[in-house]
C-alpha cells in the first residue's frame, strides 16, 4: 500500500456518467504525472476516493464505475479497475474483501467442487484490507480486492497462463492504491466500558 | 397514455423482432426443419427416384401435402435430414410403371403399377400423395429406408442390408433385444396419450417382400404408433413387433445419436393433443437427462470447432420463466436478464435442455444495467456452466445465441418457434457510454433474437459468454445486448 502522494493533486473535471439513485462516482483522471517512480507513472484519481499510479504507456478507458487499463507488452489482455461505495457487505472492509475474492471466483465458474478458495488478506495498521485470490478455470485469473471506510476497489484479469505478466503489473497498480478518506486507527478509539 | 407510458410501452413489448404474422409457409419450414428440400416436379428430382409416370400436384394440394409432411418431419430431431445426407423429398400426385413387383395393382390414368414412394441411396426419396392417411406412411417408410442405409451420417448401400440377419434373430427371438427401459413416470405419461394398438407381429403382407421392407414397414407403423410403440416395446419385448420396434430404434440412433428412444418418447408425448402435433417436442423427462436439443447446435454451425465450443456450452443455457438465461456456477446460478429476473425474492421455473427442471430465488436484480441473478433452490453441484469471457469482444466477432424464443406471437398465435433456438450473427458495434442504462443494451449484433430471448447469452467462438441478449431497437431491428464490461461489473458487486 502506498503512501500518500507528496504533491498536492491537480483537480480535474469529474464527468459523472452514471445517473441514478445512490453512489455517483467519476472518470478517474490524471493528477499528477511524475517520473521518479520505478516505472515513468502518472497519478489518477477517482473522485475523493483513491488514487493510484499508472504507467504512461498504458491505455486507459474510463467506463464510468470501472476503468479499464491495456499494457502495451499485453494489448489483447485487459486489466479492470471497479470501485463501489457502500460496501456490498455490511460486515466491514474485510468481509467486503473477502466475499468480494469468493464472488468472483464463483461467478467464473470455479465451484464450490473445484478445490479451495483460498483468498489471502492482509490489514495495515490503519484498517486497509487488501486481499488476492488466483485461480485457474478455463483461463487464468487474478482478483485483487481493496476495501477501506465504507470503500471497495476490486481488480481482475484473465489470461491464458497464470504466470502471464499482466497479474504482476495488476498487483503493482494496486499497490500503489492510496485511499481517500484514509481513516487512521486512532481516530475511532474504543470507548470505555459503560460509556453507553 | 402519457407519453413515458407509452415509451415504457414500446420498449417492453418489441424485445425482439416483431412477431411475422404472415401464414407460415410449410415448404420453407420444412426445408428449415429438415435440411432438406421439398420439391414437386420431376425436373428438381434424382432420376434414380423416379418412375415413369408422376404427374404434379395442384399448388393447393402441394401445399397440403407441405403441411402434411410437416408435422411428420417433426418426428425427427432438427436438421437430421440433413445429417444424414437426405437432402430432397419429392411429393407427386402419383407414382406408376409399367414393371410391377407382385404387391400392388395395375392402375390406367397411371399407366402402370401403382407405387407409393421409392427410396434410392443419392439422398432423395420420392413419396406419392393419395390421400391424407397414405402420405406419412409412405414418407415415414421411405425415410427409414435412407436411415436403414445411413452409420453415423454416412450412407452406404452396404448398410442397408448389414443388419438384415440381426433383425431376423430378433424377431424370430434366437437373439431377442431386451426390453426398453423407460421410467415409471415415463410409462405413466405414454400411457396417458396411448391408443392401445399393439404391432404383434409384421405390419403387414409387404413386410414379406424383404427385411428392408419388413423394417421400413415397421418405421411407418411405430412412426404413425408412437406411444403405443414405446410402451410395447417396454411392457412387452416378447412379441415379435416389439422386437421389430427394438431394432428399429437401434438403426435411429447408429444413423444419428439424436434420434434417441428418448426423443421418440418426447414426440410421442408431444402428441397427447392434436394442438401439440403442430408444436415442436418439449423436453418432458425430467429424470432421463437426455439432451434432445442439441442437435439444433448441429444443424446451425457448420464449422467444427465452433460447433464443438457450443455444444460445451448449450447444456449451461437455460428456460427462465418465459426468458432465458445461462448456469455460471455448478451449484446453480443463473445470469439473466433483469427485466427476465424482475425483483429480489421473485421465485421461477428454470429449465435446462436436459429436461431437468429446477425453482429459483432471484438474489440480485439490477434494473438500471438489466441483469440479475437467480440461485436454484435444491440443485446438485455439478450442473454445466458457461464461463464469462476474460475480455470484451470486439465488432466483427462471430457470436452465437442460444435463447428461448417465444411460442406465441404478442396478439396469442402461435409462432412454431423452438426451445433453445440457435442463431448465429456478430458483434455490430456498440453504443457509447458502455456502462450506460442498458433498456437497449450498448452492444450490437446480428444473431437473430425473439420476443423471450432476453437474457440469452452471446457465446464466443470459444463458447465464453461476451455479452447477453435482452433487447432490440424497433427502428432499425439491430438486436441489443447488455455488454460484458457491465456483466463483469455486476458479478463483481453481486
């Protein structure tokens, strides 16, 4: 999980694409581009929600609730980027990534008969669940999971290997995920007892 | 109406193309059903099925004849003519010449015998109309005479007498068959639409010209006796017509696989009204798991390896209420339509080809992309599934469609459609803003679609689904579906 971004980020036009009740969520667009990075990157944000680092050579389409990101090494082999607000779990940020990697698996047609799912999660000090399921069906696929407050990015593809490059260009992006709204541990403390 | 009445209206009525009222025209929907043509003069026949004297029928009588022949193609799976390589029928209002065989009269205005029909081993018979009853026997007998010849597609004269001596050994019972093994539930539904005849013995005096004759002479009676024929042949192999039927059902199916004791028994039970005549088989056996709609994936695609890629797929789609829908979880989860999938909680029939029959709970419903999803209630966790594609298609890509187009037109007539229809077209385009409304889905394309087709899905070349059908625009008549980029996001969600 990456670290905030030090300099202060350009704001852009949102375009809201989508329009009905609930959530509205705009065009990721570019903040901020930098060349100090392992790989030359410029920074997007979606609305207040998060921001992240995507290389320069990748083609970007915004969809709206998703982007969709194309390497230039792998062209054919699109990377998607969903966010959703609220959660679609009312169990917090870690059953949210956690049902998030299941639901996925499940509606890719690894059953239940399949073998394990065994989805692996870790949570940083300030409450981010981030969690990676691989498997392999008739394809191979890789879903990345992040969840934060009330957030909940999902990230997946598919290839023919699951040793194809694309999951760990996947798996980079997502690592430098920086969340808006980052609420630190300390800011909910636990009340005293019979304070209620 | 107020004019978002009227759009709302518009939009849930024409889902698909609007209904063809006109007469259906039974030349054409038995070429379509077959695969084979209908012709009615001697100068679109083989020669090899001709006899000397066949004078035409009126157009009136062609059409009856049409009509005719019809319903009684409709006792073979669809495009089976085809399969194996019976690729004309010709109907003339009489068949005479002058070389007789000993089993039929002399007849002046014919100027020779009278015959009924001829098969010949060029893919072509010729059948004779004299009257009404006549006619499906001479073509029931006459087609069994091509299936007689015909192992697994091929025709071959030498077939046609390789089983001779297996059909005497069990007629004669030295080498009976066993019996057919229907359920009791299966049993039950013949019996319900039985007449009580029983073949127990030869069919008739002609049967003696030949164990050719004998056969295909059985094929016109069992084809004109379905459920009686079945169920003697279950409840009593003893008797010698039992046996023929036995062995006749074994030659069916080495000529084609489709044509399975269970498709017969889906005819059969199709027939129980003379309304279902006119109606296509439905799928009643819940328990035997025979597929019977597969053919149609044969019928429609030429290529091998699209047609092996859907037939992977085929068992996976599903009848959801009067949509349709596909299985992408073995424990049974259905992607459908929203409009087709309605409200959280809705409860549906769900069908799949093989006959089994389950109930399901739609669990997400999303009205704005037009998706949902719907859990079956009590279904193994082996059901077969079609899996998403790992990335969207793009224009020009093939797509093919397998839905469940409406049996009646809007205004109540009936359309002769068939369950899980087959159509294959491409990806036209798509509209802007991909994750947009979806009332007329964002991706284009050319499959051919009908009114309960939504919910459909759009299978690739590799049998991965790139999109589902659940629209279609009035104006233009370009089919709709809801694009994969907003499956992927509501999977991803729900």
């Amino acid at each position: 999980m990456g670290s905030h971004h030090p300099v202060p980020l350009q704001e852009l036009n949102f375009i809201v694409f989508r329009e009905r009740s609930g959530p509205l969520f705009a065009l990721a667009m570019p903040a901020h581009t930098t060349h100090t990075r392992p790989m030359s990157t410029e920074a997007w944000r979606w609305g207040d929600m998060f921001e992240l680092d995507v290389p320069l050579s990748a083609e970007v389409r915004d969809l709206g609730e998703m982007v969709e990101l194309r390497f230039a090494e792998e062209p054919a082999t699109p990377l998607l980027l969903a966010a959703f607000s609220p959660l679609p779990t009312s169990g917090g940020p870690e059953q949210a990534v956690h049902g998030a990697l299941e639901r996925f698996a499940l509606s890719r047609g690894f059953g239940r008969g399949s073998g394990p799912l065994r989805p692996e999660l870790s949570v940083d000090p300030q409450g981010v669940v981030a969690g990676r399921l691989a498997f392999v069906t008739d394809l191979a696929w890789e879903v990345l999971a992040i969840a934060w407050n009330n957030h909940l990015v999902v990230a997946f593809s598919a290839a023919a290997r699951p040793d194809a490059g694309i999951f760990d260009r996947a798996e980079a992006l997502l690592a430098s995920l920086r969340p808006g709204e980052l609420i630190v541990s300390g800011t909910y403390l636990p009340e005293a007892a019979g304070d209620f | 109406m107020t004019s978002i009445a009227a759009l709302l209206v518009a939009w849930l009525l024409p889902q698909a193309p609007a209904p063809d009222l006109r007469e259906v025209d039974p030349v054409q929907a038995f070429a379509d059903w077959t695969g084979a043509r209908l012709v009615f003069t001697r100068k679109q026949t083989p020669s090899q099925v001709l006899y000397a004297t066949t004078p035409q029928l009126s157009p009136t009588r062609r059409r009856e004849a049409a009509t005719i022949l019809l319903a009684h193609a409709r006792h073979y799976p669809q495009g089976t003519f085809k399969r194996i390589g019976l690729t004309t029928v010709a109907v003339f209002a009489g068949c005479g010449d002058p070389e007789g065989d000993g089993f039929r009269p002399w007849i002046d205005s014919l100027n020779g015998y009278r015959y009924f029909g001829r098969w010949h081993a060029v893919g072509a018979i010729a059948a004779c109309y004299y009257d009404d009853g006549q006619l499906p026997l001479t073509f029931h007998h006459e087609v069994f005479h091509h299936i007689d010849a015909t192992r697994g597609g091929k025709t071959d004269y030498g077939y046609f007498n390789e089983d001779d001596q297996r059909f005497a050994d069990a007629f004669t019972r030295r080498d009976p068959y066993p019996a057919l093994d229907l359920d009791a539930r299966t049993v039950a539904s013949l019996r319900g639409v039985a007449e009580g005849d029983v073949l127990e013995e030869a069919v008739g005096e002609y049967a003696q010209k030949s164990a050719g004759e004998d056969q295909a002479e059985t094929a016109r009676w069992f084809q004109t006796n379905l459920a009686d024929g079945l169920l003697q042949a279950t409840l009593r192999p003893e008797l010698a017509g039992s046996q023929r039927i036995l062995h006749l059902l074994r030659e069916y199916q080495k000529a084609s696989p489709g044509m399975s004791p269970e498709w017969f028994v889906a005819v059969a039970l199709s027939q129980g009204t003379r309304e279902a005549q006119k109606k296509p088989p439905e799928p009643q056996l819940q328990q035997t798991r025979s597929n019977v709609w597969l053919d149609k994936v044969d019928a429609e695609i030429d290529d091998p390896d699209l047609r092996r890629a859907i037939r992977g797929v085929q068992p996976a789609t599903v009848r959801i209420g009067n949509g349709s829908g596909v299985n992408i979880d073995p424990s049974g989860l259905i992607l459908t339509a929203g409009h087709v999938s309605d409200a959280v909680g809705d409860r549906f029939n769900v069908a799949f080809p093989d006959g089994r029959r389950f109930v399901g709970v739609t669990v997400a419903s999303d009205k704005f992309l037009d998706l949902g999803l719907v859990r079956l209630e009590d279904a193994p966790d082996d059901l077969p599934i079609a899996r998403i594609a790992g990335a969207a298609p793009h224009v020009g890509d093939t797509v093919v469609v397998i839905g469940q187009p409406g049996t009646r037109t809007p205004d109540g007539e009936p359309t002769n459609y068939e369950p899980w229809h087959v159509s294959v077209g491409e990806i036209r385009g798509f509209m802007p803003n991909i994750l947009g409304k979806q009332s007329l889905g964002r991706t284009k394309h050319s499959a051919w679609t009908y009114w309960g087709h939504s919910g459909s899905p759009l299978f690739d070349t590799s049998g991965r689904i790139v999109a589902l059908h659940n629209s279609w625009d009035s104006k233009t008549a370009m089919r709709h579906a809801v694009p994969w980029e907003a499956i992927t996001l509501f999977l991803s969600k729900n």
